[in-house]
C-alpha cells in the first residue's frame, strides 16, 4: 500500500493531514465500523471526532474556525476516511464539498461569518436537492419558494438526504418562479430544528448504512430573505458547479474504498495455502491482484489530476468556459473511473478470501455493499458519461 500512495506532488501540510486522519480512522473510527454498519446509525463520538480533528472546516480560513488547508486536503481526508468506513467518508465529503463550498464561495461576508464557524466546528451540513421525482432531472425540482414579504415560504419534499438525521444546517434548493424554468431555482440556507423543516422517513439501505439517508419535508417553511446564497436564480449554477467539484470528492471516497478493500485482502493470500503455496502465489490469483493495482492506480491519479486542476481553476479565479469544460470532464471522468475500479477490486477482494470473504465477520464484503453507492450519488455513472459526452461533442463539433 506504501507505495501505492507515493505520489511526490502532495505538500507536507497534505501528507501531515494523510497521517493525521490514517490515525483518526484507525484509533477512533476502526473500533466502531461493524457496530455502525449493523446498527444503521453513526456514533457520535465519530461525528465529534470528526470536528475535533479539524475535518469538517478543511478549507474554511482560520478566521472562521477552520483549517484553511488546500481542496486536495479535503480529498486526502474523504479518501482515508474510506480506506476504514465509507459512511464517515461522505459524511466529511458532503460537509466539507458540497455545504461549507457553497458558503465559502457563494456566501456574503455576513453569511460567511454567520455559518462557517458553526459548520467548521459543531454543525453538520446536508445538501437538499433531489426529490421524489427529480433525481438525475434535478433541475426539475418541485419545492416551491413563495415571496411574503421580506420572507420566502418554503413547500416541498426533499429525498435521499445525506447527513439529515445528525445535521444542523440544511441547504435547501427551492425554484422561487417556475415560469423560468431551472434559471427560477434558488438556493436557501437553514439551522434546524425549525417549523416547517421535518426529517421524515429514513432508509434502510444495502451499503453505506451508518450514513444517514432521509426524506425532508418542508411545510411552509419560512426563511428571510437573507437565508438566500448567491442570489435569486443562481441555485441552478451554484448546485451543478458545486456538484462538479463534489464528484472530486466521491471520486475519493470510492478511491480510498477500493484501496481499504485492497489492503484487507491481499495480505490474507500470503498467509492462506492450498497445494501447497499460499493463495495469492498461483499466477491466475497474483496477476488478478496486479491488475486490481494497476486499477487503483489510475483511479488515485485521475482523482488527484481533478483536484490539481479545481485548485488550478481557483487560483487563475478562472471565468473562463473551456478551463471550467475541462474540469468538469476531468472530475465526471475521475468519479465514473473510481466507482468502476470500487465495484470491481471489492467484488474481487471477496473472492480472494474465498468463504472468509463472504462472512460479515471479516467486513471485506461491506466494502462491495458501500461500493455501489458511487455509480447512483452526485450523478448516477450514465450522467456523468453524458457530462462527458457533451464537452467532448462541444469540442469535436
Ligand atoms: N457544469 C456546469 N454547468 C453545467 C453542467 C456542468 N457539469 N451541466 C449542465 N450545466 C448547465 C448548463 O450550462 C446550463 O446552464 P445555462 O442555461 O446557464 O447555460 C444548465 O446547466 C442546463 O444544462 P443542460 O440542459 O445541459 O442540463 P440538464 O437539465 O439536461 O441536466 C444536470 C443538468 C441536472 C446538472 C444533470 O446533468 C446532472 O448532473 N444530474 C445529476 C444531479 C446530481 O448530481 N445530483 C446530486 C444530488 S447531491 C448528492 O447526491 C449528494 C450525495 O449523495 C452525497
Ligand atoms: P433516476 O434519475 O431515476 O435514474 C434511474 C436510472 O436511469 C439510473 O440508472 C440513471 O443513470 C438512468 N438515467 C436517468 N436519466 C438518464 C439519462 N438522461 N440518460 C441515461 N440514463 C439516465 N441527493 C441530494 O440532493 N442530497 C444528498 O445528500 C443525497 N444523498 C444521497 C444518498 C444516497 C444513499 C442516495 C441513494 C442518494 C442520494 N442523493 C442525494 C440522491 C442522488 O443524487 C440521486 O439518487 C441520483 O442523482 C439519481 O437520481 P434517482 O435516484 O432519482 O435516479
């Protein structure tokens, strides 16, 4: 595995923070992983760990209590998370990608001042943008947001929300004039709990199950008009250039996945024998167990290349349609390729151990359930084939 991740391109604060969360996972989240997997829920020792290390404020500046370490900080962390327990790792990721991005670059001063301590250091985040009948769609979201005075009054049903059971901030995208098609979505910002904001239903799920998934009701929820980021008519862009920078970040996560799934099994084929040599010396085993290598390598350097890329974009503060095109490639690319390369090396991973695979007991075979969640979440693997294929038609045609 040591030389799996010897990459030179991260900086010293990335390689402290890699050991630093190596640490976290294996001391405080290792210990917990079967429990939480079994009991469908997250301790909340983990989600106070979580914040007590300083990983749900990654990027966030100092001035707002966070850590103001670079976005592939924030990768390195989603992926190590992974290597142990994919539930935590979206946890991290859709705090840290999706909500605290969102108010660092969207946000006003106020906004920024008023939310970004309470997220980097005690509030988790959740995204609310799909619905019942608008997932790949996701523009054609049904929550309403009606004007009432110097407040909007929120209605709808929000599905398939990460993070919503524990979270105490929601971003919810709501269309404020459907007469505009997708250009009338808004995107709103709450703490819960609040009236008119109910965490519903709450899914059983194959993989990922320590991960909260719920319906959020809205019912005339009413917010000022202050609670509204990036303006009226900007949740649209806001939620797909967050989104592009997000699959970066599950990317990541199936990339640590698939690389704890790895380490889980390979060293077992060394130690099992039959006829007598160890298992993973027959050539039909070592040279599947190579190419799960070679797999995992190009999944680490097409998710690392994404985010060089994103932090690249940032610095040039890049307006620029053909650098933001390529980005947005370079991240469907590198999320598709790593969920692939999650299904296929923790599927194999079992096979490996043989029955011992197969058992709960050893967890191998929780890796493949958490792996399956990375070709359905920011983007099924179709949508991001079809990002793809409209860059690449824009820029053969
Ligand atoms: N980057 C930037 N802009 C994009 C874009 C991209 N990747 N894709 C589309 N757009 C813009 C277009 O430029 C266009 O904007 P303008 O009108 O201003 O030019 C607008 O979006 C509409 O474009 P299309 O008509 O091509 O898009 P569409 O309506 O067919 O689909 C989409 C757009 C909804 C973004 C779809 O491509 C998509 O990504 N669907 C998946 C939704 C998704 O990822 N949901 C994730 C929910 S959060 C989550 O899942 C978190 C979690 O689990 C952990
Ligand atoms: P559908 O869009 O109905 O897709 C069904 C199938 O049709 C898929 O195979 C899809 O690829 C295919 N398909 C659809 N359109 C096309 C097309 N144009 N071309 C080819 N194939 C197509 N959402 C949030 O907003 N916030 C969250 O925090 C969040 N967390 C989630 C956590 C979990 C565990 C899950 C399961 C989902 C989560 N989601 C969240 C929702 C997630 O983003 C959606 O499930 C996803 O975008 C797919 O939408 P859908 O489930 O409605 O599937």
């Amino acid at each position: 595995p040591a030389a799996l991740n010897s990459l030179d391109t991260f900086t010293e604060e990335e390689q402290m923070l890699r050991e630093t969360v190596q640490r976290f996972a294996k001391e405080v989240v290792a210990p917990k992983v079967r429990e939480m997997d079994e009991k469908e829920k997250m301790d909340p020792a983990v989600i106070q760990g979580l914040f007590d290390q300083g990983l749900m404020g990654v990027e966030v500046s100092p001035d707002h209590g966070g850590a103001g370490m670079s976005f592939t900080s924030a990768i390195i962390a989603i992926e190590e998370l992974a290597k142990v327990d994919a539930s935590v790792s979206v946890m991290c990721d859709v705090h840290n990608t999706l909500v605290n991005t969102i108010l660092r670059k969207y946000g006003t001063t106020a906004q920024q001042e008023l939310w970004l301590p309470l997220l980097a250091t005690k509030d988790l985040g959740s995204f609310c943008l799909s619905e019942p009948a608008s997932g790949s769609d996701a523009f054609a979201l049904q929550t309403r947001a009606r004007k009432d005075g110097d407040h909007w009054v929120i209605d709808g049903s929000k599905m398939w929300i990460t993070n919503s059971a524990e979270a105490g901030v929601f971003l919810i995208f709501a269309n404020t004039d459907p007469s505009k098609g997708y250009k009338g979505i808004t995107c709103f910002i709450t703490s819960a709990p609040i009236e008119g904001l109910e965490v519903a239903k709450k899914e059983q799920k194959l993989g990922i199950r320590a991960s909260s998934t719920c319906t959020v009701n809205l019912h005339g929820l009413r917010l000022h008009e202050d609670s509204i980021i990036g303006g009226i008519g900007r949740g649209y862009k806001i939620a797909i250039q967050i989104l592009n920078e997000g699959r970066i970040g599950i990317a990541a996560q199936m990339l640590g996945l698939a690389q704890g799934a790895f380490d889980n099994a390979v060293p077992y084929t060394y130690q099992r024998s039959q006829f007598g040599q160890p298992v993973g010396t027959f050539q039909g085993m070592a040279f599947e167990i190579a190419r799960r290598a070679v797999a995992i390598q190009s999944a680490r350097l097409m998710t690392y290349n994404a985010a060089r890329r994103k932090e690249e974009l940032d610095r040039r503060g890049a307006e620029d349609a053909d650098a933001i095109a390529a980005f947005a490639k370079d991240a469907a690319m590198a999320k598709y390729w790593a969920s692939v390369v999650a299904q296929d090396v923790s599927g194999a991973a079992i096979e490996w151990m043989g029955g011992v695979g197969f058992t709960r007991e050893v967890g191998v075979e929780k890796f493949w359930r958490d792996s399956k969640i990375g070709a359905i979440y920011e983007g099924t693997s179709n949508i991001q084939l079809q990002t793809i294929a409209k860059f690449i038609q824009k820029q053969y045609s």
